[in-house]
C-alpha cells in the first residue's frame, strides 16, 4: 500500500514537473516573443500620422471661401483649442483610463473576451483611444481577430512613440461624428455651427455620444435616442467627478440649437475662381489630386470678395433672366497680376465649364490695341494719317481678294489720325496698319503682350478674327496698364501644408517687356474711345457709357457676329468681359450687343468706388501736346475742338492747323512753322498701292 501511494506522489510530481518546465519555457518564449515585438516596433519608429484632411481656401484677406470637395469635412485642431467638456465627456464614455494604461485596457478586455464566449462571436468592443486611434488611422473597422492584432501592434507603436497629448488631440480630430464630418471641428461647425473651442456642455455630450453610432445617435437621426446617449454621458462624468449631479440634471434640459449645415457650402464663392485655383495647384505647383483635395492644405489666394461680389452682382442685375447668353470675366490688378475677381459662367452648377479661362473665342477690335502698339514701334504716331473708305486689298500670292468693312459701312471718306480710328474702330485703318507691317509682326506684338492662342496668318487678324481667351486678354492689357512691365495671371499668394510649413509663397517678380513711353502713348489713345472730342464720321465706341463714369480709364470694345467684348482699365485695376453664346450663335439682340460694356462700366465703378481717382501719369521723355483731331496738326486757338495727344517725344507733330483760319492768317501761320523733316507726298500714299 505504500509502495503504491509513493509510486503515485512520484509520478505526480513528474507531472507537476513537466507542467512547471512547459508553463516556464511558455513564459519565456511569450517574454521572448513581446520583447521581440517592442523591440521591432522601437525599431520601426513612429507610425506616419499623415491623416486626411480638406483642403482650405482663403481670400486675400483670409477669410474663409471654400475647400476641396471630396465628400468629407476633416479639419485639424490643437488640442488646446477644443472645449474641456467635449475633452472630459469623451474621456468619461470612451476611455476612464486613458492617461493610466499604456493603449491597453487589461480590465475592460477581459470583461469583452468574457462577453464574447458567452456569445459564440465578436459582439462588444474594449478598444481603448489609441486602439480607436490606429484604427483611424491605418486600418478598416472590419471587427475580426486579424484587424485587432493589427490594431494592437499600430497602438503599440503610437504609445511607444508618441505623448498622451498627442494621441488625444489626433483621436478627437480624426474619430467620424457622422453627416461627413470627421474630426470635432467639422462636427461642431455642422451640428451647432460653431467651432469646437465654443462647445458649452450640452453641446459637447450630445457630440460625445455619436461616434458609438452617427446612424443611430445623431440628433437629426433621432433626438431621443440622442438625448438618451446624453444622460448616458452625463452620469459617467458624474461618476468620474468631471461634473455634480446638479449640473448633469441643469445641462439636460438645455435646449439644444442645431443648425445641420457645413459654414462653407460647395463652391458657393467663386466656383470658376476655385477651379482656376486647384488647376494651378496641379499645374504650377505639380501636387497630386491626393495632395489637392485630402491633403490639409491652407491655399491663399488673390480673390477680392468685395471685387468677386460686385462682378457677380452686376452679371445678375444686367443680364435678362430670358437670355440664355453667357459671360466670361476677369479682373486684374495690373502691378501684380492678382486676379481680383472672376466669372466663368452665369451658373455653375448648370455649366461649370469656365469661359473665362477655356473658351477661345474672337476678340474683334479688342486686338486693335496690341497692332497699334507694334505700330508705334515700327514709326506710327497718334497723328498718322491714313484714309477711311472702303478698300479692297489684292495680293500677289494668289489669295482671294479682301475688303474689310466697318460698322454699318460709315466711313469718313478722308484722312484720319491712328488715335481717331482706334476711338472709331475704323477697320480699314487696322487692315492698312497691319498690311503694312507685316502679317507676322501683330503674331509675335501678341506673344510679347503674353497672347499663347495660336494665330492665323490673314489680313483679318487684325480684325480680331482668331481666337483668344479672356484672361489672356485681361493679362496683355494690364501690360499697358502698368507701363509694359510682364506680368502673368497669379491666383495664388501662398500655400501652408498640414504642418503649418509654407510650401509656395509667390514672389513678385516684374521685368520690363514693353517700352514705357510707347505704352503710356497707347494708354493715352485708348482713353480716347470715351471722349467725344474724337467724334468723326461716327461716335467714338464708348459714347454709350460716358455717362456712367466717374474717372478717367482706357479700353477698347470689340464685337463679332457672335461675340462682344469690352476691355479697360485704371491704373489699379485691369477687366475683360466677353458675352456670346456657346455654340457661336449670332448675337441680334440690340439690349445684347451692349451687355459687355454696361458690364464693364457699372463693375469697374463699384470695385473702384472706395478707391482714389487715378490717373495715368506720362514717363520721361514723352509729351503731351493739343491736336486737331480731323487732321492731327497742332491746334490754334482757333481750332473749334482741341484733344491733349501724347508722343514718345520728338514724334509729335509740328505743322499747325490751317483749316479754321482766313486766307491771311493762314499764310502767317505757314511762315512761322518750322519745316516738318518729312517727304512732301503723304508717306502712306507711296506705301499703299491698294485700289480703292
């Protein structure tokens, strides 16, 4: 009998022996195993917290405009800057221990693990904030053992690698609250319209208790069930000594004011403006779509609300809601290139096709200005002469025969000066300039005004019949604008990545392209399409709009079958407007032909209302001298219209007028001018061959 209870005691303990030998090697091999697991997550560092994030735009004054448009709403907050009730509430439902454990909650797994075998499947959840976090982060919200081991080593390295401070203010800014809103920013702004620093406690424990479930706890799902999780919450911070049961008691029968909508609705400013912006993005700055619109990026831009406000107001006010015609504008500021305000649709959300940068359509007699200027280059003055009437243009090279016609076929049947057929838009006039010039030199005068649209090589390019776009336009006559300095369309200032670094900041850059003298001359002829002094054979193109300026500007209006334009400036401000239809249909309305220029005149009052009268100041050696406008001979007293005319000096003229004079005071007048160094026959006479 002793013999075989002490056979037992030994085989026992050869058992309790085996048992203690695996148990050991077990726990080693498990020290070994987490060891290896922390040492390998040390090694990998910190997990890349690059979380998505919308893409902000701002006005150059900063204000807020709009953001990317990808279906969601993610901005980033420091922790510091959201309300300590939201903070506690979230701590109190999600996480007691957060600032204890290190991203595990022991307890609260074992009491899940214990639900869970009860269950026969993964039915409750003890994931911890970090857990939650790196599940944001970098994982699906698939519930299954492979996600948890996944989500288990990620929150290992989060906790190894980052503070407690840290870890909070990424969950709050990255957790879903529901109706595209990610991120506690984003939900304040949609639930209470407010930011989250602003919360109060009410607010802040309706919003704590929707990520356990935004389908079934968001206030405009159900209030009630939204009110229920409230007192859930509220009686946890109760218990965790956040708050006493008096304010729990008080904070539930707050009412609630819910506004259910983002501040910054899709492109409700400036869409066409923002579409420019993220091509730019793409295309000057080579970001990715990625980058563009989830990349937390803060773009600056040039817009001027007030400018964009005004261009928008003033399309609705003047053109007929029964008109199916479309406008295309941009405005510049001439110094910089900051595009203030832009239109590239009467309605975006019909037609986001953008007229003011992709359209290519004819600009008439808007081309007008860039062929004089290459004139004045190659010898023209303001007091050239040249005759008005109908003329048909023959060439050697077996083109067919060209006759040019100008508006309503009026013609002055005489000589006229460039100055006055520029204020007319004497088309004979252009075709003559640019027969004479040459067909390739307005081709490379566009290039160097920053003209890229191809151009066709005709008599008619100097009618504008090849196409262009606005903001090409709007650029080359900020050129004029700013005494020939080169400047390209800029729309953004600056751009801030999501850690706050500056990674493009446009640096203003002008070099000079044009001769000053020779553009300040331009800019003083193209004032004179609003001054009734160069009336001729017909009023001078702005004579309809006179009357609703209140300072001094420069432009030029343009029309084809299909396609009216007005182009002018100030010394501060550049804008181009073009109407037409899409399909090129004729424009027959009278009320339609005029609506680029009333356009035009009634923006540039309103965006410039607040600003001081400038005028166009004349460089060095230049000079500004009286003219008789019919003739371009300097003025006498006796001369019953006189126009103030500039030249790049030593071009001005110096025989007098005559015509207004008697017999004898004539011949008085002939004996004290100096003798013009010029051939006696008119040049142009020996120039031009054409039959008229």
């Amino acid at each position: 009998m002793e013999l075989m209870t002490d056979h037992r005691f030994r085989k026992t303990l050869k058992y309790l022996r085996a048992i203690i030998i695996i148990s050991s090697f077990a726990v080693a091999i498990s020290f070994v195993l987490v060891l290896g697991i922390l040492v390998y997550a040390k090694i990998l560092g910190p997990p890349p917290l690059a979380v998505p994030q919308s893409t902000l735009y701002f006005s150059e004054d900063g204000k807020l405009m709009g953001e990317s448009n990808n279906g969601q709403k993610r901005y980033w907050v420091p922790l510091e800057k959201i309300s300590p009730d939201l903070i506690q509430a979230t701590l109190s439902i999600e996480d007691k221990s957060f600032y204890d454990h290190h991203g595990f909650d022991f307890k609260r797994i074992a009491g899940a693990a214990l639900a869970d075998v009860k269950a026969f499947s993964k039915v409750q959840g003890a994931s911890t904030i970090s857990q939650q976090y790196a599940r944001n982060l970098f994982l699906e919200h698939d519930k299954t053992w492979e996600r948890k081991i996944s989500e288990a080593f990620y929150t290992l390295r989060i906790e190894m690698n980052y503070s407690k401070h840290d870890i909070l203010e990424g969950y709050l800014n990255t957790i879903y609250y529901g109706n595209g809103g990610y991120g506690i920013q984003a939900a304040s702004q949609y639930y209470f319209g407010k930011d989250a620093a602003k919360l109060n406690l009410a607010e802040a424990s309706i919003l704590a208790g929707i990520p356990k479930g935004p389908g079934i706890y968001s206030p405009f799902v159900s209030l009630e069930d939204a009110k229920k999780r409230q007192r859930i919450i509220l009686q946890s911070m109760v218990r965790d000594g956040y708050i006493n049961q008096k304010t729990a008691d008080s904070t539930m029968k707050k009412k609630l004011h819910l506004v259910g909508e983002y501040p910054n609705p899709k492109a409700a400013v400036a869409p066409y403006f923002q579409d420019a912006v993220r091509q730019a993005l793409k295309k000057e700055l080579h970001l990715d779509e990625r980058t563009i619109e989830l990349g937390g990026l803060k773009v600056y831009t040039t817009l001027d609300l007030d400018k964009q406000r005004e261009a928008e107001s003033t399309v609705s006010k003047l053109i007929s809601d029964e008109s199916d015609i479309q406008v295309g504008m941009v405005a510049m500021d001439p110094k910089t290139g900051y595009v203030r305000a832009m239109i590239g649709g009467r309605d975006y959300e019909k037609s986001p096709y953008n007229r003011a940068m992709q359209a290519v359509r004819q600009p008439g007699s808007t081309i007008k200005p860039i062929l004089y200027y290459a004139a004045l280059e190659h010898g023209f003055t303001p007091a050239t002469l040249m005759r008005s009437e109908i003329t048909t243009f023959r060439f050697d090279d077996e083109r067919d025969d060209y006759t040019p016609h100008n508006f309503n076929n009026q013609y002055a049947e005489s000589d006229i000066t460039m100055a006055q057929a520029l204020a007319l838009s004497d088309n004979v006039f252009a075709v003559k300039t640019h027969l004479f010039l040459g067909e390739d030199t307005l081709i490379e005068a566009a290039k160097k005004f920053g003209i890229h649209t191809p151009m066709a090589k005709v008599p008619s390019l100097a009618l504008g019949t090849s196409g262009v776009r606005v903001i090409e336009m709007a650029n080359a006559y900020s050129m004029l604008a700013n005494s020939g300095k080169q400047v390209s369309p800029i729309f953004i200032k600056r751009v801030v990545n999501h850690k706050g670094e500056v990674i493009y900041e446009n640096e203003h850059e002008t070099k000079q392209v044009l001769n000053p003298k020779t553009a300040f001359v331009m800019t003083h002829m193209l004032t004179g399409m609003f001054d009734p002094k160069l009336n001729g054979y017909a009023h001078v193109t702005g004579y309809s709009i006179i009357k609703d300026m209140t300072r001094h500007y420069a432009g030029k209006s343009g029309t084809t079958e299909s396609d009216s334009w007005m182009i002018g400036y100030t010394p501060q401000l550049v804008s181009a407007v073009w109407t037409g239809y899409d399909k090129g249909k004729p424009i027959e309305l009278t009320a339609e032909k005029s609506y680029a220029k009333n356009i035009w005149v009634h923006f540039m009052e309103k965006a410039l209302e607040k600003e001081p009268k400038k005028n166009f100041k004349a460089p060095k050696e230049t000079v500004g001298v009286y003219l008789d406008p019919e003739n371009g001979k300097l003025a006498t007293k006796n001369c019953p219209v006189k126009r103030l005319t500039y030249f790049v000096s030593g071009t001005e003229p110096t025989d007098y007028c005559t015509d207004h004079l008697s017999e004898n005071e004539s011949q008085k007048t002939k004996n004290k001018e100096k003798k013009p160094e010029q051939e006696k026959s008119p040049w142009y006479k020996k120039l031009f061959k054409w039959g008229a």
